[in-house]
C-alpha cells in the first residue's frame, strides 16, 4: 500500500505541471511545497518531483531566452529601416509561435507520459532538461538525477566502516 501512495505521488507531481496551462506557475509551486514537505521521506516522490521541477524549470528558461532574443532582433533592427522592421516582427511573431507550440506540445507529451512511468514504478525521463534542481538541502547528494555524487574524503565502500582511534 505504501508504494502505490507513493506512486501516485510520484504521478501527480508530473501531472499537476498541466495545471500551468490553466493558472500559471500553480504546477511549479505545488511540486516545490510537496517536494520539500514529502521529499526527505518519499526517495521515488523525491526523484519524480525533482525530475518535474527540473523540467519545468529548463523549459521556462528556453522560453525566457527565445522571447528576450526575438524582442532584441525587434529592437535592433527596428532603426535600420520600416521594411527590415516589418519583416523582423513578422519573422520575431512567427518565432514566438513556433517557440510556444513547442513548449505546449513537449509539456503535454513528457508529462503524460512520465506521469505513466511513475505510475508503473519506473524512472522519469524529460530529454534535454537541465539539472537545476538537486536535493534538499541538508540531505545526502548520492541519489541525485543523472549523477551518482560521491564524496571525495570517503573512499568507495568505506562509509559505513568503523573509525579506528
């Protein structure tokens, strides 16, 4: 009973992000407040809602960085001339349309269906998301997305050994 609690967690942290077509940022908020509130105790809710959040993060990002670039090509190239300034905003409109039926179509296909991976017990996978979002803090790193972290000072396998004095 306990692991399909915890799958279903796991789902709803990948399904509440297609509230964000609704409300904006309401996914975003949700999986952070039920991340940091049910993440320490949950390690597969843990991976899921990082996994989320990660997502949502880079695609905000992509968006933030495809509409700043479109607004300078307008600005830019606005005083050349009337006919390179219509032509711009015109190809700048089209690029922010491109852009937005991007993301919605990624954000509608990756969340369906890592919202079914967790629902069958199996790892998230948002291709092309960066690893913005790691553990809690004050948590261990080594069950971070992507990369196993090992520390340093302890040598593979000598973390539980005993300290001679």
């Amino acid at each position: 009973m306990k692991s399909i609690k915890n799958q279903g967690l796991a789902a709803f942290s990948h399904a509440v992000q297609l509230l964000n077509f609704i409300v904006p940022f309401v996914g975003l908020i949700a999986v952070t407040a039920l991340w940091r509130l049910l993440g320490s105790r949950r390690t597969n809710f843990e991976l899921h809602a990082r996994a989320a959040l990660n997502f949502q993060y880079t695609v905000l990002l992509y968006n933030v960085f495809f509409l700043t670039v479109s607004f300078l090509l307008m600005v830019l190239v606005s005083p050349i001339s009337i006919n390179a300034a219509q032509y711009v905003f015109t190809s700048s409109l089209y690029g922010c349309l491109v852009v937005a039926l991007l993301s919605v179509g990624a954000t509608l296909i990756y969340c369906i269906n890592n919202t079914m991976r967790a629902l069958n017990g199996e790892q998230p996978h948002y291709p092309m998301a960066l690893n913005i979002v790691w553990s809690i803090p004050g948590r261990d790193r080594s069950q971070n997305i992507g990369r196993p972290y090992q520390s340093p000072s302890v040598a593979p396998g000598m973390a539980d050994a005993p300290v001679r004095a």
